[in-house]
C-alpha cells in the first residue's frame, strides 16, 4: 500500500465479484479507499471497482459507489458526469443520487 491507497493485485482487488454478502461488504473498501485522494485519484482502479460491483443489491456497497464518484467529482466533475451517463442504467438509483449530490 502506497501512500494509503490499496495497489493493484491486492487481495481486496483482486476479487471483486465475490458471492458471499459478508465478503462483499468488506468489499466497500477498496471502492472507498481513495476517498479525498482528488487529483491523485487511480481513475482506473476506481473505474474497475465501481464497474465490477454495478450490480449489487447490498445498500452499503451501493452507497460506498455514490461516495467515491461524489468524492472524485470534486477534482474531475466531467469524468464523473460521463461515467453516471455511460452507466447510468446499472447504477442503482442511490448510486446515481450520491454521485451528482454535488455536480447540481
């Protein structure tokens, strides 16, 4: 882990679909884990993390989806506005609410 960000290849990355509910919400981490990192934000390994758990119906990994893209919106506002319109159909409705909170 280099200044305070998981790398890539890590156990927490490593795994992103994994079935059990317990493991998953273990999972927010790494979809959180850069959370006031702004410009030095991994764009794709965010993009990875939040791609991989699109799907889950667990409220804190979708809430944990919204933070980080709201968070990284503060340092790049049009990245996230396009990420929200490319996959603003698998994004669930938290997600999406959390993500533009602040893009309004």
């Amino acid at each position: 882990m280099a200044g305070g960000l998981p790398a890539r290849g890590t156990l927490c990355c490593d795994r992103p679909h994994r079935p059990s509910a317990c493991c998953r919400r273990a999972d927010d981490a790494p979809i959180t884990a850069q959370l006031r990192a702004t410009s030095a934000t991994d764009r794709s390994l965010l993009a990875d993390v939040v791609e991989a758990n699109l799907a889950e119906s667990e409220s804190f990994i979708r809430k944990a989806i919204g933070w980080a893209l709201r968070d990284f919106s503060a340092s790049d506002p049009d990245r996230v506005r396009a990420f929200v319109r490319k996959h603003g159909q698998e994004l669930s409705p938290l997600s999406r609410r959390e993500a533009l909170r602040e893009l309004r």
